[in-house]
C-alpha cells in the first residue's frame, strides 16, 4: 500500500494506492493520525486505486471517522472502484461514510 498526502485548502487529501489489510492497516492508521496531528479536521481519501479493503481497513477507516466526528470534522471517501463500493454497502458503511463520485466532489466545501 502506497500513500501520499496533499495539503488542499482546509482538507488534507490522501491518495492510497493497493490494498488495505490486516498489514497494512497500521501503516494507514498512522498516516491517518499523522495528517490529523497537522491540524486539519477535513479529511478527504481518494481511494481510486484501492485493489481491496477487508476488515481490519474498515475498522481503522471507522476508527478514525469516530475521532473526526468527536472533534467536528470531517471524513470523506472517493473515487471507490466498484469492488470497495460493494464492500460498504455490503455492510451498510456506505450509510455511515460520506462517499463521493470524484475527488473534486469530495474536495468542495458544503453549502452554508
């Protein structure tokens, strides 16, 4: 698994690439925690190239979605190819997460 972090305005964007597991869910838990420690409560993850996610990358995604939410911010999902998308809404996450079509979607401040 691949991950790069880009600053955008208020989010912080991270692009993962590969597939989200038991191994490598630590190495994105911390990613996460890191562009948190930054400062920012708007965080927006590109999953164009995200091969597979199990359970254990669900939790951390929870995981983090629930410190997010304690502080008022803000975690978007995008760009989820058809097999991630099937996964949430398999297990209803896709109601829980905040999940857009593109990564500009996601990016775009919410309406006042």
């Amino acid at each position: 698994m691949e991950v790069t972090r880009e600053k955008h305005g208020d989010s912080v964007l991270l692009v993962i690439a590969g597939q989200i597991d038991m191994y490598s869910s630590p190495e994105l838990r911390a990613e996460l925690t890191a562009a948190l420690e930054s400062g920012s409560k708007r965080l927006v993850l590109d999953m164009e190239k995200v091969e597979f996610i199990d359970s254990s990358g669900l939790a951390t995604l929870i995981e983090v979605l629930q410190k997010l939410r304690g502080s008022e911010g803000k975690l978007r999902l995008s760009n989820l190819s058809s097999g991630v998308l099937a996964v949430f809404e398999l297990s209803n996450l896709d109601q829980l997460f905040d999940i857009r079509a593109t990564r500009e979607e996601a990016l775009q401040d919410d309406p006042a």
